[in-house]
C-alpha cells in the first residue's frame, strides 16, 4: 500500500516502503512529480507532486525538510546526517542525474 500525506502548505506527498511500492511509483508517477531517496542507502522512495508549471528550482525548503525527513525516517539505516538526492520522475530511471543535499542532525538542509 502507497502512502499519501498532504502536508501543510497543500503539496501531496507519496511514500512506498518496500521494494515493491517503490516500483508502483515509478511506474505510475506523473511527469510532474519529484523523487527523493537517501544517497547509497535502502530508504522509502518520497514522490513530491509538483503544481504545473513548477521547476526543481521552486521548491520550498519547507517542501525540501518534509520529503528528506520522510526518507530519512523510513531509511534502513536512521543515520544521523545523510545525503538525500532528488530528480524529477521523467528523467527516472535513464538519467540517474540527480541533486544532492545533505540534512543534519539538528534537521536543517
């Protein structure tokens, strides 16, 4: 079962858990929608569905925090500072061109 979470400023989350949901993501993600996943690490996978007409350079830092807390909480190792990358979902799984950011302990990007 894939997860949903609105958060508070209305942007939709999406969270699969296993290998499977992952894959259930993927597949039937929108064009719009954002991936997130801890950097070398089994983590959930968080899509972020962007509003149309958004670009990766939009996102909130408050949007950033909810979906890197998402995957460092369900990562299989809850390291205290870690990498998370992100893409959009129409350039998965060819282009493995990613950002990367790092989230500390004390929660900040």
């Amino acid at each position: 079962m894939v997860y949903y979470f609105t958060t508070k400023c209305g942007t939709t989350l999406y969270m699969g858990k296993d290998k499977y949901e992952n894959e259930d993501l993927i597949r039937y993600g929108h064009p719009e929608d954002v991936w997130f996943h801890v950097d070398n690490l089994s983590s959930a996978h968080v899509y972020l569905r962007m509003k149309p007409g958004m670009t990766l350079d939009d996102l909130t830092e408050d949007q950033l925090l909810a979906c890197s807390s998402l995957v460092k909480a369900n990562s299989i190792q809850g390291c205290k500072n870690f990498k998370f990358v992100f893409n959009k979902i129409e350039q998965m799984p060819a282009s493995r061109k990613t950002v990367s950011m790092w989230f500390t302990q004390d929660g900040k990007i």
